[in-house]
C-alpha cells in the first residue's frame, strides 16, 4: 500500500528492452534506499514495481509487458525523472490516500491554465474510469494523491488544481499537454460504484426498491 505523497523525483539512468519485459534502473537517493531489500514494492509514477536488484548506483525493476500496456512506463527515456513512493509502513502518516499501485490507465493532458497562484490540469478520462471519479473526491495521478476539483462527464474530463509545493515535488511540474499521467481511481469509491450498478442490474432488487416507495 501507498499514500500517494510522493517522496522524490529521480532520475531513470537504464532501460533495458527485451522480448517481454523492459529492465528499468531509477537512482534512488541514499535516503530511499535505507533499508530497501529485494522483493520491496517501490511506486514508480504510481505503478506498484518489485525491487530486482540494487547496484551502487540504482535500484533495477523488471516491467512486464501488461505494465507497459497500461501505464505510461513504455515512454520513459533515460534522464527522465519519476515519482517515487517506498511503501507504506504502520507508522507513516497518511497524508494522502491509500493506493494500491495498479494503476487503472492513463490520462492524457488536454489543458493547462495558469495564474499567479496556481495551476489547473485538465485531463481526458475514459468513460468507464468517469464514472468512478466525483467533484472533491481523491485521484492518484503519476503516484500523486490529489483532490478532483471538477469533473466534466459531458467531454468526459476531470481537473486538478496544484499549488507550487506539488509542481515542484513531482513530475506534474513539468508535464505538458499531449502528455499522458497514470491515474488510479480511489479503491473504496470503485467498489461502492460497482456495488451499486450490480443491484441496480437485478431486476429482483428493482422490484423490491419499486414496491416499497
């Protein structure tokens, strides 16, 4: 599990593609690499990856290739930066929400307004990832736990508005438009929206729910 309170932003030193998997390296800082063991789950821009080897200089992961598909790992490039999240232990706060990881696709960037204060993202959603996100609920974008400030389900769009502490901590300070965040839907409102649309499904509970307004 992960809060979604991105640690670090470090830099991708390797990747290496093979016949079904691609080989990536991310240079960790001493501090996030205190303790780390193999087989310790790491969030790399929010996807949940297992440590496969350490060297001197970098933490390695092996990326499958369904991780490639649905999230935005397939377009790294050495020198990027990426989030990076270590699990959560029992004694961290949670400042966030809680994230598993799985990212449940990606989200491109269709708009970026700014001001003096801020900065507004809008991004283009799958519908059937809409239905699931609501004006001030929680989103995890790139790993980063943010607070939905719209949702439009007419062009099917959602934005998050981000104060420079966030801009600078993560990778939303520089992304740009064309560009594509993973996003993970919050888990406790998927499994209260899929509930509800399967009862809605049984004409039995419908029957029931009619007869008794």
């Amino acid at each position: 599990m992960f809060t979604g309170i991105v640690q670090e932003l470090a830099e991708v030193v390797a990747i290496r593609r093979q016949q079904g998997i691609t080989q990536l390296d991310v240079a960790l800082s001493a501090e996030r690499r205190a303790g780390l063991i193999g087989g310790a789950s790491v969030a790399i821009n929010g996807t949940c990856l297992t440590v496969a080897r350490q060297t001197a200089e970098a933490v390695g992961f092996d990326v499958i290739a369904e991780t490639l598909d649905r999230t935005n790992l397939a377009q790294l490039q050495v020198g990027q930066k990426v989030n990076v999240e270590r699990s959560a232990t029992f004694a961290d706060e949670i400042g966030g929400h809680r994230v598993s990881g799985h990212v449940t696709g990606t989200a491109p960037i269709v708009a970026i307004m700014e001001d003096e204060a801020n900065r507004v993202m809008r991004f283009q959603v799958e519908p059937d990832c809409l239905r699931m996100l609501f004006h001030k609920g929680f989103v995890a974008l790139d790993g980063a736990s943010l607070t939905l400030s719209a949702v439009d389900r007419v062009h099917s769009a959602i934005e998050v508005s981000l104060i420079p502490e966030t801009l600078a901590r993560t990778t939303l300070g520089f992304r740009r438009v064309g560009e594509a965040v993973n996003l993970e839907v919050d888990a406790q409102t998927q499994a209260v929206v899929e509930t509800v649309e399967r009862l809605f499904q049984d004409p039995e509970w419908r029957r029931q729910v009619m007869s008794s307004g």
